[in-house]
C-alpha cells in the first residue's frame, strides 16, 4: 500500500524550485475562480430582471425551488450546470439550457431534481434543453433514483421545433421515459408550478402523483388563444386548464396548493413516507480525509499541459488517508491501477500516468500514451473490479495510445480492444474525471462519454478532442494549404501563418471544457477539491441500483 507523509511527500518536491509550484498553483487557482464566476452568472438564469417578474407572480425561481425542497444543509450536485453555454447567440442565448437538475436529498433521499426556469425564454425547450433533460432521466434510470419535476414551461421553443420534436433523442423521448421509468418502479413526482402546455402536459401527468400550485400553475394541450383558432371556444387559460379546474373537475392532478412553499413541503412529505429498495452492496466504512493536503494539487498539476508530473501525487490527495493499493504496479506503468477508499467508498481506479517511465524492457514510454503492456494490465484490473463488485474511477489526462512500427508489431491495437471491450463490458459503475487532456481513442480506453460512465466531470485544465490543438492545428494547415495548390494557388509564408493562427484559435476553442460542457460531452466542470464530492455522491447514487446483469466480455484477442 503506498501511503506517504506531509514530510515525505515534501521530499518528492526537493528538487522541483517552489517557484514552479506556486505558478501552477497561480495558474490553476485562476482557472478554478474563473470557473466560480461562470457558475454564478449562470445562477441568475434570464437575470436579475427576468428573476424578479418571478418574485412579482408570487413564484420562486427553479434553483430557489430546489433550494428550498432539499435537505437543509445537504450537498446538492448539479449536473450540465454550463449547458447551452455560448450557443443559441441568435436567439439571446439559453444559459443552462433553461432547465436545473441534478442530484439532491429530500428527506435523506437522494433523488434526481429537474427544474425548469423559467427566467429563460419562459422555460421554452431548446434542442439542448431535451438533451439536459433526457440525461437527467438516464441518470436516474441507471441508478433508479426517484424523480422531481419541478415544471414551468412554456414547452418547444417554436423557431426551432425541427431541432426538437420528431427524432428519437428529441422532446417526445422523454414521455417514454416517464413510462419506462414508472413500469421499472422508480417514482416520478411532479410539481406543476407555472405553465406546462401541449406534450409537455404529459410529463407530469404521466408521473405518480401530480400536484399543482392555484393561480400560477396551469396545464392544457393547447392555450386559449389556440382553442380560440381551432375550435372557434373562447376561453381564458385558468379555466381551460388551471388548478380549480384539473384538481376539482377533471381529476388530472391530485394535489393543489396556494404558494410554491406549500406544494415544495408536499413533495417533502410524500419521500419521507417512501419505502427503501434493495441496494447493490458497494463496500463502504467510515469515511477519513487524505492526509495529504488536497488543496497542493493546485501546484502539482503543470501550468504547460507538455510537462510531466506523476500522477500518484494527485491520486493520494483525492483518497482516504492518502493510502493506496496498486496492481501491477511494475508493469504496464503508463497506466496506474489500483484500489483505494473516496469517503468511504471502495473504488478501483484507472489513471493515465503522466511521468515518463522505463519498462524492464528498456523502453522509455511517454507520460499520458497508452502502451500495449499498459492496456493489457488495466483490462485484467477491470474484470477483477467486475469480479470484486468494486465501482470504477478512470482519471483522464491521455494523448492517445502509441503509435508507429514498433507498437504496431507489438500488437496496440489488439491489446488497446481488450481495454475498450473490458471497459465498456463492465457492469459496475463507471465514473470519468477528465483532469487533462483527453484525445482521441485515449478519450473512448479511459471511459468517455460514450461508454456510459454513471457520471462523467471535468477539471478546468481539461482539453477534449481527437488529437491536440498544435498537431490538429498542423495537419488542418497542410490540408487547407494542399487545396490551394491543387487550384494552382500559391501561399506566402506569411499568409500561411495567418491561416494557421486562425484554424489553431478556432481548433482551442472547442478544446475548452467549456465547449465540451455546453454540448453536455461532460456533465460539469468541478474545481479539483470537488472530485471527492462528485465521486462519493454518484456511488452512493449507483448503489440504488442492484447489479442484475452478468458480467461478460466477450470476444478477446489475447
């Protein structure tokens, strides 16, 4: 087990100048405040403004809402918070794709919360906005939490219906996940507090058990001004489809309350009433803090993602009293395997080291490449994680596998398909945090989103693409310069270098985890000293959900 000390691990440092750790420390600290001050202009939804015609309606605002129905004092973990961030210009912007969800506790029972806000185009549906919501779902279903839908909306966004209505992962996908939900036992409570009109009338209908809130909340398929064209009926919205109307006559909902605060303590009372389920059984004991200083990962990591750094120093801040048990840790050592506690909680993890390493076959192998050894030892780690029923924690900072002759012959790509077909095979829970770069078939080996990891967050510092920003960079000049030499066009040197600069800002720009965030490729940023929250709070999520499937690999090469 390696465990190291405050005195010892200081040694490990000893021959690195503090100057160079404090402007990591600089350099990360910014980025993480830069972060803070996104989260909170992304708080205020629509703005100020928008936030006080809410007030002025007698309505809290969606976070206000969650706000007020979670425990008190209880970590709330946000997921998409940066959907729609930078898209939709045209159209105002969406900030957090007009919907808050994440993960809470309600009478100490985690739950998924879906909130509409509706500061942002009156909670109007924007194609980003079902794909939010339908993530939210799939969270909930993997791990069968309970459901909130705190609903007012306005439903589709009408300019971009095209976008949102017809296909398989648009708006309508998320009715049938109500009843998929609800025949599989995973309780959906909502919460009609504001407007919900057309499909959208649905969703809470097709919930458990509707309530709605008198003189704000009202639900019809169609509003007054439609039924006016339609049918020739003229009628005002309260009496078509408001509270009086849906609790005392049609029987549509089954709850109706005066305030916001009200229907919120309803909701309360209903969880604290709820039967417990079966549990997958992860093992967990007390949980105890590293002993080494978490807040240090600040200068550890490289301000110049190029340098190496041993990425052991990072692990042992994020676990239980700094202690750690690798496998195999003389083989395969681009790859660091091994188990460890995250509050509590019994975890394998998969990390990418960063440090250039010798193998005893004298190879010298990159920091953050992965080897034909390296990803022979994490797929043999993973089965027996699979075996043990001990989730997995997979830390990203990869440029991709080895490339060339020598690897090829080696046989990377057969042993770089046992990684990915144990990886993606696996039945315990799964969870990414992107701390670095994460390029290429690196991204998909180390647990992408695309080989549904229960949850998926990145660091500031983190970078998602098919390859980094200078080699893209490059290899998009020599195609751009190749076309205009083949169109009998010739390119000064210096105009070569004002189109590379151009296709290089533009290739850093979708590197951002930013970028990555808005179109939901990750479901958050975190600032570092976060990892531990995000991790324990979705094992403890995935331990609603018993493991009901065999584990099988399948087909491997060997």
């Amino acid at each position: 087990m390696l465990h190291y000390s405050r005195t010892q691990q200081h040694l490990l440092y000893a021959p690195i100048m503090d100057i160079e750790f404090n402007k990591n420390e600089d350099a990360l600290k910014q980025l993480s405040f830069q972060l803070s001050a996104k989260l909170k202009k992304v708080a205020l939804g629509g703005g100020e403004k928008a936030i006080g015609k809410q007030h002025e309606k007698g309505k809290l605002t969606a976070r206000e809402r969650i706000q007020y129905l979670i425990d008190e004092d209880s970590e709330f973990l946000e997921i998409a918070a940066f959907a729609g961030e930078g898209m939709y210009q045209e159209y105002g912007g969406c900030p957090s794709g007009g919907v808050v969800t994440g993960i809470g506790y309600v009478k100490d029972r985690q739950c998924m919360i879906v909130a509409n806000d509706a500061t942002v185009k009156a909670g109007a549906w924007f194609p980003i906005t079902a794909k939010k919501n339908l993530r939210a779902q799939e969270i909930a279903l993997e791990n069968r939490l309970p459901v909130i839908y705190l609903v007012d909306s306005a439903g589709v966004f009408l300019p971009m219906q095209d976008e949102i209505f017809p296909d398989k992962e648009h708006f309508g996908r998320m009715f049938r996940n109500n009843a998929i939900m609800s025949s599989e036992g995973i309780v959906q409570i909502s919460a009609i507090m504001g407007s919900c009109v057309a499909g959208g009338a649905y969703l809470p209908i097709m919930s458990d058990e509707a309530m709605i809130v008198e003189g704000t909340g009202s639900i019809f398929l169609a509003g007054s001004y439609l039924v006016k064209a339609a049918i020739g009926e003229t009628i005002d919205n309260e009496t078509l489809g408001g509270a009086t109307t849906h609790s005392e006559i049609s029987g549509v909902t089954d709850y109706k309350f005066k305030t916001d605060q009200e229907c919120l303590d309803h909701i309360r009372n209903i969880f604290d009433k709820m039967g417990d389920n079966p549990k997958a059984g992860f093992n967990r004991v007390a949980s105890a803090q590293p002993k080494l200083d978490p807040k240090e990962i600040y200068g550890i990591l490289p301000q110049d993602r190029v340098k190496p750094y041993d990425m052991m120093d990072i692990i042992l801040r994020l676990v239980d009293n700094s202690e750690f048990e690798p496998y195999k840790d003389l083989y395969g050592q681009s790859l660091i395997c091994g188990l460890a506690r995250i509050d509590g909680w019994a975890v394998g993890i998969v990390a990418n080291q960063r440090k250039i390493v010798k193998s005893k076959k004298g190879e010298m192998q990159m920091g953050g490449v992965i080897y034909s050894d390296s990803a022979d030892k994490a797929a043999r780690f993973i089965m027996n994680c699979n075996q043990k029923k001990i989730p997995l924690l997979f830390l990203q900072d990869v440029s991709g596998f080895m490339v060339g002759s020598k690897a090829e012959h080696g046989g990377i790509i057969k042993d770089g398909a046992k990684l990915v077909n144990a990886m993606s095979n696996s039945v315990v829970p799964k969870f990414t945090i992107i701390v670095g770069n994460s390029y290429g078939a690196g991204n998909y080996a180390m647990c992408g989103k695309a080989y549904d990891p229960r949850l998926i967050y990145a660091w500031p510092t983190a970078q998602l693409a098919v390859m980094s920003g200078a080699s893209a960079a490059k290899t998009l000049l020599q195609i751009q310069v190749a076309s205009l030499k083949a169109k009998g066009e010739e390119i000064t040197p210096e105009a070569e270098k004002e189109l590379l600069d151009k296709i290089t800002a533009r290739y850093n720009e979708q590197l951002s985890p930013y970028y990555a965030a808005a179109r939901l490729w990750v479901d958050g940023i975190i600032d570092p000293l976060e990892t531990r929250k995000v991790i324990s709070m979705g094992i403890e999520a995935a331990n609603h959900a018993p493991i009901t499937k065999p584990f099988n690999v399948g087909v491997i090469q060997t």
